[in-house]
C-alpha cells in the first residue's frame, strides 16, 4: 500500500470527518471508498480510449422540415422574420 498525503478545503474536511464518525471509518478508508468508486465509475478500459470515436451525428432538425428549409430558416434575420409572419 502507498502511503500519500492530499490536501483539502476546510469544510470539505469537516464533511468528511461527520461521514466518517457516522460510519466510524478512518477517513483514509473513506478516501480509499470514495477514489475506488469515482475509477469504477469513470475509468475506460485502456483498449477503448486509443479506439474512441466522436459518436454519430443524429437526424434532430424539426419535423416537416427538410434540410434546406431548415437551414434557411436558422439563417434568416429578425427583420426576414417579422416580415414573414406580417
């Protein structure tokens, strides 16, 4: 086992130290928890972050509208606008 130092804010601390007097842990075991968790909820494997791929653009634009008339629509100004609905 390594043994580190961390350094944190105040209240942090003081948070920390209620949850562990309410669970009696050491707050090394509440730190040990706590970084376990994070790595098990954020961590990738390591195959997958060399093959990540930005994912797939999907079809989201407005019913009934094709592309074109989608797009001449975002480009249009508040003048083009108000003009249009008159």
């Amino acid at each position: 086992m390594i043994r580190t130092q961390i350094q944190l804010p105040d209240e942090v601390f003081d948070r920390a130290k209620k949850v562990c007097e309410a669970r009696e842990i050491s707050l090394a075991e509440l730190a040990r928890r706590g970084l376990e968790y994070i790595l098990n909820v954020y961590s990738a494997p390591e195959d997958s972050l060399t093959d990540w791929q930005p994912p797939k653009p999907r079809r989201l634009g407005w019913k009934g509208l094709s592309d074109e008339e989608l797009k001449a629509e975002a480009q249009m100004t508040i003048t083009e606008l108000t003009l249009k609905r008159r």
